[in-house]
C-alpha cells in the first residue's frame, strides 16, 4: 500500500497544482484529483493483460495531462462506452482482491465513475478512455473549462441550429454534465430553447429563430 501511495506521491511531484481555502487557510494540490491519480495507476495494475510480454505500464506526465497506457484491452464484453457506468468485469480477481483487502480498491465499476464525478466538481476537461492496438489509456487533463463555454454553446446553437447535450460536449470537449449545466443556464436566460423528449431532446437557440 505504501509503495502505491508513494508512486502517486512521485507522480504528483510533477503535475500542476492550484491553490484552494479550507477555512481560513491556504492550502495546495494536485489540479487532477489525487483519487483520479491513485485510481489510474491501481486500474492499471489490477486490469493489464499479463500474458502481454515485452510491455509494460507506461506513465507520461505532459503541461496539460497525466497519461497511463496499460497493455491489455477492456476485458470480455466490456466496450469504452461501459465505463463509468457501475458495469465490470474482471480479468484477474486474484489482484482485485488483494488490492480491496489493502483498501486501494472499492467496488468493481466504481472507480472510474467517481473519476468523472471528481472532474466536474472541479471544473476540468473531461477524462479521456481508449483503446490503442493492445493497450489500453486512460488521459487525466490538467485544464480547467474555459470560463466562456456558455457564450461557446450560444454561438454554436446559432450557428449549427439544434444540437443535443451529448453533441454539444463532444464537440466543446466537455463532460456531458457540464454541457448540461450550462444549458440549463442558458434556458433560465431565455437564450436557449429545449425541444423534444427523452434521447431526442435538443436545443434551439433564440436568437436562431427570430
């Protein structure tokens, strides 16, 4: 346990940090989530295909990101968009196991959840999941959202017509909640329009349709 916590320690050492205020006080952290940090680097260890020889666990700290690149891909079914859903599956329960029994893991489908919950609680760029040839990477960015995504989102409405809350994070590059959030805002303002129901909502800006 302490050999993880420190390789998270060393890793940090080399991230941004960013001031915040707990009471009173001035204080100082990682930009990205030292749970997002700690989670990447035990989901690397737990889920990498061993039987992959001649690889290894690579991580790369960038100005704007935290890469981790495990050999393996997702495990049986899983499929990119699965993550952050409470789905799992498990190719080698023996380290799950022991990893949980020194407290470094919780429940099976949870990590990457509370990753992207973290996220936009702090308002960043949403965490990035793919799968390249064998490996599997996860990119944790160091960039906050542009102050400006409302005025973003209004000009793309007027200018592309109706779009959907997920086309509208796909293409701003960030968390659907986020997207969402701003929206809503936008709605409130009456600047924005929403149309539809269920998977087919979208929205109309205002100044489009006068």
């Amino acid at each position: 346990m302490n050999k993880i916590e420190g390789l998270c320690d060393d890793i940090s050492a080399f991230l941004g940090k960013e001031s915040y205020y707990e009471g009173p006080r001035r204080l100082e952290r990682t930009i990205i989530p030292f749970f997002a940090i700690r989670e990447a680097v035990v989901n690397a260890i737990v889920h990498r295909d061993y039987s992959i020889t001649g690889s290894s666990i690579k991580i790369n700290v960038f100005d704007d990101r935290l890469e981790i690149i495990s050999p393996g891909t997702l495990f049986g079914n899983l499929d990119i968009s699965d993550l952050g859903t409470g789905l799992s599956e498990c190719r080698n329960r023996s380290f799950v196991r022991i990893f949980r029994q020194l407290g470094l893991m919780e429940e099976l489908g949870t990590g990457i959840a509370r990753i992207n919950e973290l996220f936009h609680e702090r308002n960043l760029k949403a965490p990035l999941y793919e799968e390249q040839g064998q490996f599997f990477r996860m990119i944790l960015w160091q960039q906050k959202i542009e102050s400006d995504v409302q005025e973003q989102i209004d000009s793309m409405l007027t200018l592309l017509g109706p779009l959907s809350a997920r086309e509208l994070a796909e293409r701003l590059h960030i968390h659907h909640n986020t997207a969402l959030k701003y929206l809503n805002k936008l709605i409130a303002e009456t600047k924005v329009e929403k149309k539809g129901a269920g998977s087919k909502i979208v929205y109309i800006s205002m100044h489009r349709k006068k």
